[in-house]
C-alpha cells in the first residue's frame, strides 16, 4: 500500500492521501475491494466496494488532522468470488504539519548572517532541553533557509542531504518529517543543525552566478515535538532561546565545494557533553511565513550507491589522481590521518586531458574541497552541502600513500523507486542504456537538472519535456516531477510564458527578460499528460492543466490569425550537430517550424487533457486548435512536392511524431524522405534536442524501422554509440563533447552527463523491448517489440502502477518466442512482428509469432478506468 506519490507515507501533507496497491503477478483482476483504516484505536471499515480501482483510489473517511496516524490495509475480490484475499500488511500514515497555526517554529541563525558579503562562514545552532517523562513518540519537522542536517545528542537525523531541497522558496519552502523517538534518552539533550549555503543564499547560476538569491541569513526552522506515555508532550522549536556558533565549515557551496577545517570540530557539539572550541551566542531570529512551508511530495535526496576508484595514480609532484571508472554525482568520502594542519585538497572532473583533471567543462564550479586535518588520529569525513559531477579526482596534500578504502565515491541523487530496466544482445546499445540510467541519476538532484558538473544544474524545461517519457520508466519520479511543475506553474509568468528554467535566479538568465520558447515553454501542456499516461494520476493533471493552459492561450495571441508562431527569439532545435560549437541554436531547422509545430502538439495534448478531465468545451476548443495549427503548418511548411521548407530530419520528425500530416500519402513521402535523408548522411545523427527524441519514432511509425536502427547502431561520429565506444559512461550534452581526435568541444557549454539525448531509451524500452502504454498507469499496455540492428534477443521489466509488466523476446528460426508478463488488473495486447495482434489477460505467458501456447480469453475494456482518449 503506498500513500499519494510518496516513498512513505510519514509527514504526508495531504490530508486525504490516496492509496495505492499492487496484486500479485497471475493475481485474478480485482472486482471489489475493503479497506480499512485504524485511527486512534478505532477500526474503521469501507465494507465491500465494486471496482477494480487500485491506483491511487481516494481516502476513505474523515481527512487526517495534523499528526494524526492511521494504519491502513486493503483486501480484495476477484469477480464472482464470494471470498476476499486476505488482508494486506499494514501500511501506517502520518499527517505532517497540515495547517499554518501547527507552527510555532521560527528561523534562527547566526547573528551575524545579515554580514554574508565579508563573511560566509555558516554557523551552526542548537539547543538543550530536558526530557523527564519517559517518551512514547518524537517527531522533528525541520526546514530552513540556505541548508541544514539536523543532529539529536550527536546523532545525525534522517539520511538525506541537500534538505530541503530547491522550490521557488518564497511561495513553497519544503518541510520534513523525521521520526526521533530512538534519539532521546532521559535527562539533559542536545539538539543542533548545520547549516550550508546551498541554493537559499549560495552563489548559484552562470556567469559568476548571484548569490544570496533568497535571503542572506542562513537559519534553520524546528520544532520537535515529543508526546510522553503520559499524554503530555513537550515541544523544542526554534526560537530567541537558541545559540549559535560558527562551526568548522569554513566555507561551503554547491559549485564551490566544501573547506572544513578539523582543528575547530568538536565531534560532541551536538551533545550536552561538548567542548566547544567556538564561543556560542544568542541567535538571530528571523520570520517566515508558516502558509509557505509544505510537505514532501517525492523521496528526499539521498547516497544509493558507493563506488571505490578502479586505479590510483600518483604522479612526479606527489598528487594521486583517482578514476572511479564510472561519470557519477556525490563526493568523496575520506579515511584520513596527518599531522594536524595538513591540508587535503579534492578537485573533481569528468574527463582527463592530457593526463590532468579538465576542468574546462565546469566554467565556474570550482568543484573543490579542503580538509583540514586535526592531527587526532584517523578522521572519516565528506562534504555535506555540495555535489560533484565527476568521474576523475586529483587529490592534493595526502600524507603518505593512499591505502585501499580510504577514498570512496558516494553517488547521491533523489532516492527514487527504481522502476524499469532493459537489455539486449548488442552490448554497445547495453551501455548506452546504461548511460541514460547514470544522466538521469545525476540530474535528477530534487528537481530535473541539465548538468552536475558546471556552474548551472538548473531545472532547464526543454530539457525535462523530452526526457520524462523515459525518466518514467527508469525510476518512479512521479511525486518529484509533480513537485518541480507546482513551481513550473508558480514562476509561470501571468502572461503565460514559461521561463527557460525553472526555478528561476532573478537576474541571472541568459535572455532576459525571460520570453517564451518552443520546446523549452511546451513541458507546461505536455509533460503533464505523459505523467498521466506513465503514472495514472489524474489529480495530477488537473492541478498543472491550467499552467498548460494558460501556455497554449498565450502562444495563440503570439501567432495571431495564421496560426504560424513565426516570431521572437527561440533556441530550434538545439545543439543539432551541424550548429556552430558556439551557437548552438543555429541548427538546420527553421526555428519558427519548431515552434509552430510544438504549438499544435501542445494545443493537442492540451484537448486531450481537457478531456479527461471532463472539460468538454476546453477539449473541442482546443481539439479544433490543434487542427488549424496543424493546417497553417502544412501550408507554410510542407511544399507541393511533400519536401519541407527545411529539408531536415528534425522538420519531418516533428511532421510525423506530432502526427502534423493530414493525408497518409503525405506521412508517407515524409517518412520516405527521412529516411533518405538518414542514409544519405550514412545514418550519423543529425538531430538536436527536438529531433533526437523523435526519430526513432518517426522513421518506425513510416516503415523505416532498419533506418531507425541503422542510427541507433552508428558508431561513427555524430551518433549514440560514437560515445559509448569513446568510453563514455553517461550521457554527453554534445554529440562530440568529446571530438574523434580527442580533444574537448570548445563549446562554452560542454557537459559529459546530460540527458536530453539520451530520450531515445524511451524507444528502445517501446519498440526495441516492447513495452508501452496504451492507457492511463498502463492499465491497458502493448507488447510490441520490432526487432532489428543485428539484435537477437532483449528483456525489458516496468513495475507499473498495477506491478510488473515484462517482455523478454528472443529471436527463433520461426520467427520471435515472448515471454510476457501483464500485470494484475491490466490488459495487454501482444503485436508480434508477422501475427496478428491478440489481447492476454493478466499473468505469466509465452507466445510466439506462430502460435499463442496460452492466452486466456481477452479482459473487457470496459473496466479499465480512463481508456486513452
Ligand atoms: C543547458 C541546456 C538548456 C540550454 C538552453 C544549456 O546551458 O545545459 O540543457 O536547455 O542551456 O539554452
């Protein structure tokens, strides 16, 4: 049972958090269902409900009050069973701080804060406090501007880092919930919290950044709330009685890297047994608006993997430079010991040239931290308020020989459900997978980012519009995406233009004043539909439909009666290999064709939207849109001869995929001249961000599927492969991020782990492994694998809403045999390339192209809940 998008349902802000089950594999479909909740002692039972409803099915009952607990279970009847399943285990929820008046917490930081220029030291703060009744539960609810890690009588609270993460702070500053009761014990107790700069008051943003974007102090916003056996409770919050203290982080920030200097540490701070080498004094007390603090709606950031260096060098002048063997997000972890004063220094960088760090790439991230030694014997330590995008360290200053286990890289990203997987026979495209996998695990950082190594890491939202198709199949991003478009909608400007980036650093944007781009603006309208087809949500779709909205009306006052948005700036199709290295929007593609056709996409999806949400007037209105655009764009851009004014394969892409042809002859000769125009360029790529997504597809869906895979197979320079058989290890920004005669692009912007290009997974897992879905959460998904490229065999698994869906193929003399697995409740259609399309039910089944071996009796439509419009 899980509760909303959450990861648990602990500090949930939802007052009526919907729930969600999974049945068994081969389970029979659900026909009706109880749940119960407990609530204080009292047991409350739904009785039986008719419904095969089991995504994200609404609170039964009262909502939750504040702090209030429920244990939840469900049971379940198949249809004409008189007998439920049994129970499922127990899943509690726990209501956070659901109102503003909850709040007595206010900010507290170091008096000096309001000085962030001549000193940007962060403090520290903490408190005693007694415990004389034995404690039966404790919760800490913490926030703060700039960052924080919050600790109990020495012990560190939770296991995130980067909390609380980055939303548009002044209208939305998350708040966690943490379960304490272990950290308290009788007597006197500490509690206490670093503080770091991060994105509140940090230096964040290219060309030198701007700093104290949100504020200048660095303050940290608790309230622990203790409940006694005896029903009293006692309540800790931040407040004028607080102090504060510089600690020994001397500096922090996210580009910079961290400075901490051991000789200040007292390891007990945190406990009422400290030493103290720093005088500690009263607190300064902000304000903060309590409306503003919200709940979690996705898994905080958190370590998911440790990765020991696969060699160690040192060089002639005594530095070691290390190769984790794999491009990654975290830091280092180091098991040290010198003579106090040493000073161990930690660059960072995704690729070597000439042997050295290149440090090009990160412009103005310094990527750089310093330990301090303390001289006390052995010291484990890692930065906590930065992250590195790196593959290759060089440290300086290390006393001695590096001993095996004394550095560790520790990959940290936003703690989500991994959900999908793939694999064939071509180990080339294995790794290229495998690179999607590791971009998206490094730019997914609390929002959707564009690259870790740089001085940007910013939530770039073209970037995130073409990429969540399979950012949704990978992992579980529902709830964090769901988050990121709440500001999306915040920082939408009331004009409706979307910015470039989001959330936005005042003053810090490339093309101000911010101004509306195809591509880039169009994740308002599109992003939260494919969320809805991926995760079922449709609550989720209604809260973004008016951002989309309010896009699509603001594109249609740009273009005017002709329906063409031939006007203002926009970046095309961005980073297309024939763009000059230093204007990347320079492609072959008229850029007003992208944007035009992008306003019909968008008007589409926007109907379809609208339909599902049973706003009919919006969906004839916009249905009847999406056609005129389309028209406008046959007129303007397709010639009599069915050549396009661009004779580029992004501008037939985006014809074919955008579904912008009206007469089947017309698909057709487009498909047809992709193609050739593929082959002509020896299928080396030819697309930027706009048309890499879409090729595959496109050159699929016209009868080219050998084209198709003529590209995914290239290893020559521009294509995927190019950087895979380059050792690539993630994803790159550019085609040639790194160029065949070795050497670095000069780019200003020339990132190793982007993910953008990397959208074409979400054809290998539809078309080369076969999985996708046909109706909202996959309720209905096909099986439709088209082999091709030499591949013998693949396997790809999604835990969908409903649970596992799986098909794994396998060339045969006779044709294809297909190991399919439909997930409870769901109905499949298999397409095996040479039979025609056949329904399973769900469950376990082999089929082959020849002969189904066992395929129960189809499963009526009629009881999916949202058929795909
Ligand atoms: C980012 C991109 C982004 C682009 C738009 C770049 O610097 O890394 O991915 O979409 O700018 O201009």
């Amino acid at each position: 049972m899980s509760f909303e998008q959450l990861p648990d349902g602990l500090g949930i802000g939802v007052p009526a958090p919907r729930l969600s089950w999974v049945l068994p594999v081969g389970a029979p479909a659900q026909d009706a269902y109880e749940i119960e909740t407990v609530r204080a002692g009292r047991v409350h039972r739904t009785g039986r409900l008719s419904g095969a409803d089991q995504v994200l099915v609404p609170w039964p009952g009262e909502p939750l009050t504040s702090r209030e607990q429920a244990t939840v279970r469900v049971r379940v009847w198949a249809p004409k069973e008189e007998q439920p399943s049994s129970w499922s285990e127990p899943s509690s929820v726990e209501a956070g701080l659901l109102d503003a008046a909850d709040w007595v917490a206010v900010p507290v930081g170091g008096a000096w804060a309001e000085d962030p220029d001549s000193d940007r030291r962060p403090s520290r703060v903490r408190k005693d406090f007694a415990v004389t009744t034995p404690v039966e539960r404790a919760r800490l609810y913490v926030t703060a501007h700039g960052l924080y890690e919050a600790e109990i009588n020495g012990r560190r609270v939770g296991d995130d880092i980067l909390a609380p993460g980055w939303t548009v702070y002044p209208q939305r500053l998350r708040y966690r919930t943490y379960d304490v009761t272990d950290h308290l014990g009788p007597g006197t107790n500490t509690i206490g919290a670093w503080l770091g700069d991060g994105w509140y008051r940090g230096r964040f943003g290219f060309d030198g950044g701007t700093r104290n974007i949100y504020g200048s102090d660095l303050s940290l916003v608790a309230q622990l709330e203790i409940t006694h056996t005896d029903g009293s409770t006692t309540v800790v919050a931040t407040d004028g009685t607080w102090s504060a203290a510089r600690g020994p982080i001397l500096t922090s920030g996210l580009y910079e890297g961290e400075t901490f200097d051991a000789r200040l540490d007292d390891p007990h701070w945190s406990t009422p047994e400290r030493t103290d080498p720093e005088p500690w004094t009263a607190v300064s007390v902000g304000a903060r608006d309590p409306h503003t603090l919200v709940a979690p709606q996705g898994p905080a950031v958190r370590c998911t993997q440790e990765i020991a260096p696969v060699t160690v060098t040192r060089t002639a002048d005594g530095r070691h430079l290390l190769d984790f063997g794999q491009n990654l997000v975290g830091r280092l972890r180091v098991t040290v010991d010198g003579p106090p004063g040493t000073r161990i220094t930690l660059r960072h960088a995704e690729v070597l040239q000439g042997g050295e760090l290149a440090t090009g790439p990160l412009r103005e991230a310094h990527a750089t931290d310093v330990l301090v030694l303390a001289g006390d014997g052995p010291r484990t330590w890692e930065p906590r308020f930065t992250l590195h995008g790196f593959r290759h360290a060089e440290i300086t200053g290390w006393p001695g020989d590096l001993a095996d286990g004394a550095v560790t890289a520790r990959v940290h990203h936003t703690d989500m459900r991994r959900t999908g997987w793939f694999e064939c026979s071509d180990e080339l495209v294995n790794r290229l997978h495998e690179n999607v996998v590791w971009s998206m695990r490094g730019n997914f950082v609390d929002i959707p980012t564009d690259c870790p190594q740089r001085d940007e890491r910013l939530g770039w939202t073209g970037d995130i519009q073409v990429f969540t198709p399979t950012a949704s199949y990978l992992y579980d991003c529902a709830g964090m995406l769901d988050s990121w478009l709440t500001d999306v909608g915040i920082e939408q400007l009331p004009d409706g233009t979307v910015p470039w980036y989001v959330p936005v650093i005042p003053g810090n944007d490339v093309w101000t004043p911010i101004r509306p781009g195809a591509a880039w603006g169009d994740v308002a309208a599109l992003t939260p539909w494919v969320l809805y087809q991926r995760f079922g949500d449709l609550d989720l779709l209604r809260r973004h439909y008016p951002t989309g909205r309010a896009w699509v009306d603001l594109v249609e006052r740009l273009a005017g009666p002709t329906r063409l948005w031939d006007s203002g700036f926009q970046l095309g199709d961005w980073l297309d290999p024939a763009a000059p290295p230093e204007d990347p929007a320079a492609g072959r593609t008229d850029r007003h064709l992208v944007a035009t056709a992008h306003f019909a996409r968008s008007a589409r999806h926007l109907a379809w939207s609208a339909r599902e949400l049973g706003n009919d007037d919006d969906a004839r209105r916009y249905a009847a849109l999406a056609d005129e655009v389309a028209a406008a764009f046959r007129d303007r851009y397709v010639l009599p001869s069915g050549r396009m004014t661009s004779d580029s394969p992004t501008a037939y892409c985006l014809a074919i995929a955008f579904d912008l042809l009206d007469a089947p002859a017309a698909r057709t000769r487009a498909g047809d001249r992709l193609a050739a125009l593929v082959l002509r360029d020896d299928a080396r790529i030819a697309t930027g961000f706009v048309g890499t997504p879409l090729i595959c597809d496109a050159l699929t869906e016209t009868g080219h599927l050998d084209v198709a895979y003529r590209l995914l197979t290239q290893t020559e320079c521009p294509s995927w492969l190019y950087t895979v058989v380059q050792g690539a290890t993630t994803v790159w920004e550019r085609w040639d991020s790194l160029r065949p005669d070795g050497t670095l692009n000069p780019g200003g912007m020339t990132s190793f782990n982007h993910y953008a290009l990397g959208a074409v997974a979400d054809w290998l897992h539809r078309t080369v492994g076969g999985i996708a879905p046909a109706a909202p959460g996959y309720r209905a998904l096909t099986f439709r694998p088209r082999p091709g490229g030499g591949i013998t065999w693949a396997d790809t698994r999604h835990e969908t809403p409903y649970g596992t869906a799986a098909l794994s193929w396998k060339l045969t003399a006779d044709g294809m045999t297909a190991r399919i697995t439909v997930p409870a409740g769901c109905l499949g259609t298999v397409d095996l390339p040479g039979r025609a399309p056949f329904t399973l039910g769900p469950g376990e089944h082999v089929v082959d192209s020849a002969e189904p071996r066992n395929a129960p009796g189809p499963v009526a439509l009629a009881a999916m809940a949202h058929p795909r419009p």
